[in-house]
C-alpha cells in the first residue's frame, strides 16, 4: 500500500501555497505495464467528406491517458490548404479514454483539414508507457451540422448474457458525437 501526501508546502510559480491539502492511497498489482497505447476511432473518420464546420474532432483510446501529457502542441488541428495551425484547446475526457480537439472558431466550409495526435510530442498513459501518434483526414461541408445523432453502435448488444460485471458500455453515435 502506498499513501501519497500533499500539503500547503507545495507552491505555485506566484509563491502561493496549496489549497486543498489532502492525500491519496493505493496499492499495486502485481504485474508491470509495458504495453503501448492507440487511438481505437477517430471522430470523424479518415477521408470522411461533408463533416459539419463545428465539428470537435476526438479520439478514442484503448488505455486510460494521463492528462497531464496532453496539450495542443501535441493535439491540433491542420488546415491542409495553408498548412497553419488551427488555434484549439485539447481536453481529455472525464474517463481518460479519450481526447477531443475543440477549434475556438468554427473551421472553413469545403476545407481539407488533418486533426493530429501524438505528433507534437508523445503522450502517455498513466504507467508512462507511450501512446502511438494518430491522425484523421477530413472535408468540411458547406456548414455547420445541425443533424441530430443518431445511435449506429451499442456495445455489448442488447440481450448479451454473461456480460462480466467490469464491462464498459460504449454508445456509437452518427453523424455527430453525443455531448
């Protein structure tokens, strides 16, 4: 078992002191993680054409993402016409499993666009191990998407029996993800 303290000790750049002291604790299995991490879908997918100006373009992922290894200098969004970055936040999901790219402007109508991640520098996962670098290609639409979702994937399928009680259930939503 380990137990891991932080207290007001701990100090910002400004000097200030921590404001929430607490701990954590936890114990370790018994086998070490080595194995690498991928992007498992891409939201939208590769060579995907009329995708909605507001599109946030994500990425799943097979591992749980440390957050603190994900920036927008390692998850971005490339105008393929001029070659600029486009000014965006990357957040990681509340699950750590996966990473969505929000532009702070809607992107150009019929315009080719890459979303990239792991390129910048490499992200990990919470052992440290690194996460394989991906990308998506797609073109924007005239517009923005005003089409409500629609469900295409429902995992494990309705009626599964002996489903293990550690089961993630995963919801596919088209055309446009579910916020």
């Amino acid at each position: 078992m380990y137990t891991v303290t932080y207290n007001s000790q701990l100090l910002d750049e400004a000097e200030n002191p921590l404001v929430n002291p607490g701990s954590i604790v936890f114990t370790t299995g018994t086998t070490t993680d080595i194995t690498h991490g991928s992007v498992t879908f891409t939201d939208p997918q590769y060579n995907e054409t009329g995708v909605g100006t507001n599109i946030d373009p994500s990425f799943d992922l097979n591992k749980i993402v440390d957050p603190i290894t994900v920036d927008s200098a390692d998850a971005y969004i490339l105008n393929a016409n001029t070659g600029k970055t486009i000014s965006s936040t990357a957040t990681v999901s509340a699950d750590r499993m996966s990473v969505t790219i929000t532009p702070n402007a809607p992107l150009q109508p019929n315009t080719v666009y890459f979303a990239y991640l792991g390129y910048g520098h490499q992200f990990n996962d919470i052992a440290g191990n690194y996460f394989n670098a991906s990308n998506t290609y797609f073109v924007t639409a005239a517009a923005t998407d005003t089409t409500g979702p629609t469900v295409s994937q429902i995992s494990p399928p309705n009626g599964a029996t002996g489903t293990p009680v550690n089961t993630v259930v995963r919801v596919v939503a088209r055309p446009s993800p579910v916020r």
